[in-house]
C-alpha cells in the first residue's frame, strides 16, 4: 500500500463525512428556525446534496481505492475503516441516482406536511406524501435486497445486520415478561402519582433544562438546547451535537425527561475519539447502541430515586410550582405507569408496547399489508389490542412520530434494542462502580462524571469499530452469540417497579 494511496481514501472519507454534516445541519435547522415559506427550496436543496453524496460514494474511483485497499494489510483500525466505506458503497450502488434524490426531497417536503398535518389534526394532509414515501421505501428495499422480508433491508439500514425474524423473539420476551408486572402495577394506580399542576412558565423550563445539561457533563460550547415539534438530537460534526425538547406548561417532565433522553445521543456523538471523528469508524455503530445511551441517561439516570433527591432543590427554585412536591413523590411521578397515547412520554412499563405497535405495523407496510390510508385505522386498533386504549385523534395516534415523515421505516425496533442494552450497560457500570450504594451516592451528589467516563471508554470511543453485539457484550462482560438479551431488561423492570408499587 502506497502513502498516496490510503490518502486518497482518507480524503474521500473526510468529505463523505462533511456532506453528511451539511445534511445534518440542513435536518436541524429545518426541524427548528427555518421559515414555512422556505420548505419547497429547501427540498430541493437537500435533493441536490444527497445527489451529491451518492455520486461521491459511487464513484469507480472510489471503489478501486476500496478494492486495492482491502487486499493490503491495514492493521485493526484502518481495516475496519475501509470495511465499513465498503458496506456504505455497495448500498449506494445498488440505488439509482434519480431514487436517491427523490427520496431525499420527498423527505423534506414531507416533513413539513406532517408538521401541518400534526398540528391541524388532520391526517390527509400527511397521507399523499406519506403513500409517495412508502412505494419509495418500497423500490429502495427491492434495489437493496434482503434476506427473508423486504422489512429486513430497512432495519439493516439502522441496526446492522438485524432481520425481523431476529427481533421478533425480543418483542416477544420483554412482553411476556413486563405483562404480569404491568398488570400488577396497572391495578395499584391511585391516580395521585402526578406533579403540581402548574403552570409553569415555559421559558423557565427551557432555562432550566439548559443548565441541566451542562452540569450533567453535556458540553455547551459544542452543542445547543432548542425547541422542536418532536426531540431530537442531530450529530452536525466534530464537537458539534446540537440537541431539541418539547415544553408544555401544565407539566415539565416531558421537556426534562425528552432533555435527558436526546442528551445522551448528544454525549454519544461529543464522545468519539477526536482521530476518528472524519472516518468511517468515528460514529455511533448502530442505531440500538445509540438509543442505548438516551435510554440509559433518561431512565436510569433521570428516573432515580437518587437522581431526585439531589436534583430536587434545584429543579424546585428554576420551576416554582414543583416546591410544592418532594424529591419522593417527583421520583413517584416521573414513574408512574398508566395506559398512555404518546411514545416520548411513556413510562418505562408501556414503552416496549409502544414500540411493539410500530413493529407490527412496519411489517405490515413493508410486506405490502398496509397502504397510507390504512394507517389511522390499523394504529387505533392495534393501541386498543396491544396497549388497551384507543386514540381519541391522528394527532395522538398515527401523526404523533416524525419518523415516517422523513422515510425513516426500520427506526422504532432500535428504542426497544437500546432500552434492552441501557439496562445491561448500567448492570455492568454499578458493578465496576462499587455497587448500587455507592452509584446512588454519586447520583444524590450531582457526580455524573465517573458514569460518563465508562461510557466513553466502553461504548462512545469504541466508534463503530466492532459490531455492536460485541462492544455490549465486551463492555457488560457477557458472551456474546449475536442475540439479544433481555434478561437484564426484564429483570430490571420487575424489581424496580415491584418496590415501586409495593406489589
């Protein structure tokens, strides 16, 4: 291998690398400050990059440096690189050049419907461009193969290798074993599991959720608070993580709640190894694994008892409604389980169920069940049979997600995969930590800084480097055979809710 050689490959994965930063600060400033107005040049505008992007990746130069490179010995590291450009190109090739730009302006004019549609409650502003989407989707997965269902080519796309007749036996497993507890639980709600009622003050909210993230080791000079129709946190580049919530006045855990959640991508992306960040391995690896350090920080951080009690004084002063409560009946509310309409604010019990619904019914889009007009019908019944409750509304039902909007089909079954993994990782963190005393000593303190540092040497600076069954199995201690295991996860959800409702 010549200098020259592995040069030109590196200088192609540093600008693949920018375009997909010029992508991701589009995505954010579309889904936050750009004008109405401004929509239809905008859909253009990121057709054009995507377009851009795709002839880069495909370029027959490209593959000649990817070729020669993979017959050279590259060591470990820059192995890995070249393999990963290899997986992202021969996807690319596989797409036609006219399907790539279409999806990518369908994307962006369609999420500017459904915002519309969101907001007026009226899901045939959405469902044209919705249907485009989906025989989009549809032509992507034909071009792209898979292995047993056309579902598998989406779900490849965020979770690595992962099939539907992989994650099926997951869904199955923490179902089964929530149930009974969710049963339980749903049986002891008193309806006195709430916060004062308010309101608050929305600016306060934002304030405080502002200076919550910096004292929990977000990094503010490299990444920003603001408000979105839906939280999100977008990866533009190096030192650059910029993250969203949603406020309502009448109850400021969502906003706190979402805060921690979209923090803990935002640390993930801040927490790749600066010599990696314009490479192919200087990123999440995974879509589960990502989810898995929200879903961590949101739940086992931001929903502790010992969370609370040192959090509480501060969040009392900034929120002046809640001095009426206490860190115990905040803990109380910010656990209570309940039937429920909307994922982002469900509780740790109903979430999986959530989840499940968009499972089966992306199933049933990508196997050609399910067309864009079906979708309100077969969301409400499948939230009465899988959940027991029924959306009174599109804007509570089937319009409450942006995903679908931006052709994200194959999304949803990584929140459960994260959820699995968070519990796993903070496992193994209490038990190299000294155990639960001393991780709930540190939580009472305000000291996240230890929790953050094992992240970062387990599961932020490992990049993409190894496939993702294997950093979580290296970083839990646990053998790994390529399967999901959700033992942790359940176990976790049974004893924490036990105690918690005395059952």
């Amino acid at each position: 291998m010549t200098t020259d050689t592995w040069e030109k490959f590196s200088g192609r994965m540093r600008e693949l690398r920018h375009l997909e930063s010029i992508a991701g600060l589009l995505g954010w400033d579309e889904q936050t400050v750009m004008p109405p107005k401004a929509a239809p040049g905008r859909a253009a505008a990121t057709g054009t990059l995507a377009s851009i992007e795709h002839e880069r990746l495909t370029s027959p130069e490209y593959g000649d440096l990817i070729e020669g490179l993979l017959q050279q010995d590259l060591g470990t590291e820059r192995r890995a690189m070249v393999e990963l450009a290899q997986r992202a190109r021969d996807k690319a090739v596989k797409l036609p050049p006219e399907l790539v730009r279409e999806m990518a302006e369908l994307a962006s004019s369609s999420q500017s419907a459904w915002v519309q549609a969101r907001t007026a409650d009226d899901f045939s502003i959405f469902e044209p461009l919705l249907q485009r989407t989906l025989d989009l989707k549809a032509r992507q997965a034909e071009h792209l193969g898979y292995k047993n269902e056309p579902y598998d080519a989406h779900l490849d796309l965020f979770e690595r290798g992962a099939t539907a007749e992989q994650l099926q036996p997951m869904f199955d497993a923490v179902t089964a074993g929530i149930t009974p507890t969710l049963d339980a639980v749903l049986g002891r709600d008193d309806g006195t599991r709430i916060l004062p009622g308010g309101p608050y003050d929305a600016s306060a909210i934002m304030a405080y959720c502002s200076d919550l993230l910096a004292r929990m080791g977000y990094d503010m000079q490299a990444g920003r608070l603001d408000l979105s129709a839906h939280p999100f946190t977008s990866g533009v580049g190096p030192q650059d993580a910029r993250v969203t919530t949603r406020v309502r006045s009448d109850d400021p855990k969502e906003a706190i709640l979402a805060t921690l959640h979209e923090m803990g991508h935002g640390l993930y992306h801040l927490g790749q190894r600066e010599d990696w960040v314009e490479t192919t391995i200087g990123a999440s690896v995974s879509l589960g694994v990502d989810e898995s350090q929200s879903r961590l920080w949101e739940n086992h951080v931001g929903r502790s008892l010992a969370f609370w009690e040192g959090e509480f004084p501060k969040a009392a002063a900034a929120l002046k409604p809640l001095a009426a409560a206490t860190p115990q009946s905040v803990f109380r509310a910010v656990n209570r389980v309940r039937r429920s309409l909307i994922r982002v604010e469900a509780d740790e019990v109903t979430y999986p169920l959530h989840v499940a619904v968009r499972f089966e019914i992306e199933r049933g889009i990508s196997n050609g069940q399910l067309k864009a007009a079906d979708l309100p019908a077969a969301w409400n019944e499948s939230y009465e049979r899988i959940l027991g409750i029924r959306p009174p509304s599109d804007a509570d039902g089937v319009l409450q997600d942006v995903h679908w909007s931006i052709g994200y089909l194959g999304y949803f079954p990584t929140y459960l995969i994260g959820s699995v993994y968070s519990a796993a990782l903070f496992d193994a963190y209490t038990v190299q930590a000294g155990g639960p005393d001393l991780v709930r000593d540190q939580f009472r303190a305000g000291e996240f800084a230890p929790l953050l540092a094992w992240l970062r040497s387990n599961i932020h600076q490992v990049g993409s480097l190894k496939l993702p069954a294997q950093i979580i199995a290296d970083a839990t201690g646990r053998a790994s055979d390529g399967s999901i295991d959700t033992g942790p996860f359940v176990s976790y959800i049974q004893s924490k809710y036990r105690d918690l409702y005395d059952l």
